[in-house]
C-alpha cells in the first residue's frame, strides 16, 4: 500500500504485529504510536474508507471505526 501519506506514517519500519492485536484491551501500544503521528487523520480516514476490518488504524479499533461510521450515517440523515 503506498499512498502520499504513509510515507510519513509513524508506524514506518516498527513492528506491524503491535497493530493488529488479540482484542481492543490490548491495542494501547498500537494507539500510543498513532497519538504521535502527523498522519493519524489521514490514516483514519483511509480505513474508513475502504472499510478495514481488521487492526489499529488512524488510532482507532475496528469498533471504533463502525461507531464513527454509524455517527456519520446519522448524522448524514
């Protein structure tokens, strides 16, 4: 996946295993990282975009990602 914004992603080159954790409990490390990036909005919004199923992305959990979809969904109503 290359796009103008990973570049710059602070996940570059660390360990993709920390993003993809057992359950939500576990993905702090995971948010730690995406707390401290330049592209975190970005990152997000790729996610929800193309519908990530899986892992930490732009800060959020899967959950959360479906939770802001839903908010979005209704407040586009």
């Amino acid at each position: 996946m290359t796009t103008p914004w990973n570049s710059r992603a602070a996940c570059r080159g660390l360990d993709p295993l920390i993003f993809f954790p057992a359950t939500d409990d576990e993905a702090d490390p995971a948010k730690s990282v995406c707390n401290a990036c330049a592209v975190r909005e970005s990152c997000l919004e790729h996610a929800l975009g193309v519908r990530e199923r899986e892992g930490v992305w732009g800060g959020c959990t899967e959950s959360e990602r479906r939770r802001i979809i839903r908010r979005r969904r209704r407040a586009a109503s």
